[in-house]
C-alpha cells in the first residue's frame, strides 16, 4: 500500500467550534486500521487493447502485505496469476506467463520492485500497481461533502451509499503519495479531481469502492474503471515472500519498458 492509516479530513467552522467529520475520510481511516480483510476487485481498461481483470486475495495490514490471485484477459489473451505482495514489492508465479520459463531461467517466481520500476516515469508510485486496495487511500482527500445516495445491503451488510469528488492537489499535500506520483494521476487523466462512489457500513468502514474515469497513455485514451469489495475483517494469514534462490528480478527490464510510457495527451 502506498502509505500507512491517513488522518479524516474534518472541517472546522472556527475556534472552539465543534468539528465536521467527512463519512467516507473517516470510514477509509477506520478502513486502513484494521488488522487485514479479504477483498474481491474487478477493473477494466477500454480502448486500444482493451484489458479486463479481476482479484481477489487477503490483506494483511500490520505488515502492509498480502496475496492475490488475478484474473486477466488482454486483448483476448488469457492470464491467471498467483501474487504476493509487500509494500510496493510484489512477487508473480512465473508459470502465469507463456514463455516466462526461458527467460527466468526455470525459477518459479517473478519480482519486481515497482518503486524502482515507475521511477522510469517519474514516479516512485501509483495506486493499484501492486493492490487496488491502495485506492482507499484516495479517500481521504474528498474535497467537498459527499452526497448520500441511499441505503443498500452487500451480501447480507447494510451500508450507506455516497457520491464524492476526490481533490487531487489535497491528496498529494496529505502525504499519502509522492508529490510527483499525483502529478502524474492529474497529467494521466487531465483532471485535479476524480469522481468515486463508496458503500460504508454501520461500523464505519468501507464496503465496496467504485472509481472511473479516463486518461491518456502514450497519446491514446482509454477509460479505467474498478469495483472494489471488502469484507471479513480481521488479522490474515501473512505473506509468505519466496526465497531470492527461487526468483527472478525483472524490476530493471519493466523500467526499460516504462521508460517509453507517457502519462499524457
């Protein structure tokens, strides 16, 4: 994940006044700081080569870790990938990728350290390269009241439905990510803001995220959507990192090929 629990957004009508807290600031903090939840996401990418994915794992949060198994289908291929992940490293079953054997040489996992890799653009991190989870950070910079839609049960939990609007610029001054990193988003999507639908429960923690919009890569617009799901919260099983003699780095040849990406029109 991309930082650690980030502080609710409050608005403060003067001294000695009483404070007014953001609902979905507040349920992504009280989110963040449980001890882990499993979580199921679907995302796709229309354009050119359109690309459709989906995830489901565990998250454990006091060691910023976890594993998910993906589903992908790009531009018709098929993928389907068992992942580890800590911070912003993550570890692939070399299997998951035709031809993968040849170049690692028969070593059964992959890594990478995305951290070094997007640092060929610029940025030493972006939401969702790792786990989309990530993106519940982005709910701590809401920039304006949310609207309650209404109330819906997810799979048998009451929750409250919200429509907000995520300030960008107040994302990147609340430390959550490099400065650069949400430079990026914003040339990415040519937008200061980002449009996100959130589902929160009566404990006050996020039950599923909705989040679209479009943006410009290498000179071509696509659309991105993703739909997140969390549940049985509570402590999950740690990652098991593979040892290094079973790995093989592809962190300086993903930069490579990051260098020739344009998070832009």
């Amino acid at each position: 994940m991309l930082c650690g629990a980030a502080c609710a957004a409050v608005a403060v009508a003067g001294c000695g006044a009483s404070q007014v807290v953001d609902p979905v600031a507040q349920a992504a903090t009280v989110t963040k700081s449980a001890p882990g939840y499993r979580m199921s996401a679907v995302m796709n990418l229309t354009g050119a080569a359109p690309v459709s994915a989906s995830m489901s794992g565990a998250i454990d949060t006091a060691t910023d870790g976890g594993t998910l198994n993906m589903r992908e289908v790009v531009d018709g291929s098929h993928v389907r990938a068992p992942m580890v992940f800590s911070g912003l490293n993550f570890w692939m079953r070399s299997g998951a990728i035709p031809g993968a054997a040849t170049l690692t040489g028969g070593k059964p996992w992959i890594y990478v350290d995305m951290s070094k890799a997007l640092g060929a653009i610029g940025v030493g991190s972006l939401p969702g390269t790792t786990d989309p989870s990530q993106f519940l950070s982005y709910l701590t910079a809401v920039g304006a009241t949310p609207k309650r839609v209404g109330s819906v049960s997810i799979n048998g939990t009451p929750t409250t439905e919200y429509r907000a609007v995520i300030n960008l610029d107040q994302y990147a001054q609340s430390g959550e990510a490099p400065t650069a990193t949400v430079h990026a988003i914003e040339s990415a999507i040519g937008s200061h803001t980002m449009p996100v639908e959130a589902w929160i429960d009566g404990q006050k923690r996020v039950r599923r995220i909705h989040i679209a919009f479009p943006e410009c890569v290498n000179g071509s617009k696509v659309q991105f959507s993703m739909t997140m799901g969390l549940y049985d919260f509570g402590p999950q099983p740690k990652a098991r990192i593979p040892a290094r003699s079973q790995v093989f780095n592809l962190t300086h040849a993903l930069a490579a090929d990051y260098s020739r990406t344009r998070l832009s029109c």
